[in-house]
C-alpha cells in the first residue's frame, strides 16, 4: 500500500523540476538562463536613454545640411536617417559581442537559438519584431512571462534569446 503523501511529494518534485528548467536553456556546451522581463526592460530603459543622446548628435551633424533649421514632424529622410542610427547602434552592438551598453549593465547577452552570435540578417528582424513588440502596447514583452521558454515575440521571429551573461 502507498504512503498518502507519495503522489504528492512527486507532484511538487515534478513542479519543481519544471521551474528549474524553465530558466535554463541550451546554448551550445554551456546551460544559460534565459533573462526575466524586469531585467530585460531595465536594460532596454538604458538603451533607449542612450539611443536619445545618439540621436541628439546624429541631429546636430545633419543639421547644417537642413539650413541649421529644425527638421519638420514629416520630413522622410531624417525619419530614416534616425531609424539607421538607431539599427546601427542595436545592430553593431548585437553583431559584436551581442549586448548593448545596456545589456551589459545588466548583465545580459543576446544570441542565436543555438548559442552563436547574431548576423545582421537576424538584427534586421529582431529589430523590426521588437518594434512591434513595443508598438502593441508592450504586448510582445509581457509575452515573457507567459511563454514556456520565457521568449518575447521578437525573439521567436529572429530566432534567438536573451540570456544572463555567465561573464
């Protein structure tokens, strides 16, 4: 006869197992776990306070070619010339060494879904997505908590992940 607390103890055991796996993910030889949305918005709130001050120069070494006025709200090609800066900036950093300032000071990596380093195709999508993500209402963020493998949409689309840096 079984002891009355034996499926018990193996659910929890189950429970507990899962939750433990769930932080780690295989990338290459070495386990990884995979980076929580709080410390993933954290690194994206330096970033972005950053990408504000690369655009404030980006703006002021084109201005002498707009007369030194200021760009008008629909002025197309400023518009693009500051979606370049701001890919170049992610895309540099994710390409090279795969975190931003940001990343780093949370201590955070971004890599394929086998543990190599971004290509350029990948920052154009992983880009593109996070836009997305972050224009619906953040939704494709708060993804994080819900997705068994702790992924946001634009880490499905470009096939990768953010990591905690072992480093």
């Amino acid at each position: 006869m079984r002891a009355a607390g034996d499926g018990t103890t193996r659910r929890v055991l189950w429970l507990a197992r899962r939750i433990h796996s769930r932080g780690a993910a295989n990338l290459g030889t070495a386990e990884a776990k995979v980076a929580g949305l709080g410390r993933r918005l954290a690194a994206l709130s330096y970033d972005l306070v950053l990408l504000a001050g690369l655009w404030f120069i980006a703006t002021a070494l084109v201005l002498p070619f707009n007369g030194g006025e200021a760009f008008r709200p629909r002025h197309w090609s400023y518009s693009l010339y500051l979606l370049s800066v701001t890919f170049l900036f992610f895309g540099w950093f994710w390409t090279h060494g795969g975190q931003t300032l940001g990343m780093k000071a949370w201590g955070l990596r971004v890599r394929t879904m086998n543990g190599d380093a971004l290509r350029w195709k990948q920052a154009v999508v992983r880009l593109a997505a996070a836009c997305f993500s972050l224009g619906a209402l953040g939704l494709g963020y708060l993804w994080i908590v819900f997705d068994r493998e702790g992924l946001a949409w634009h880490d499905r689309l470009s096939r990768t992940r953010v990591v905690r840096d072992s480093r």
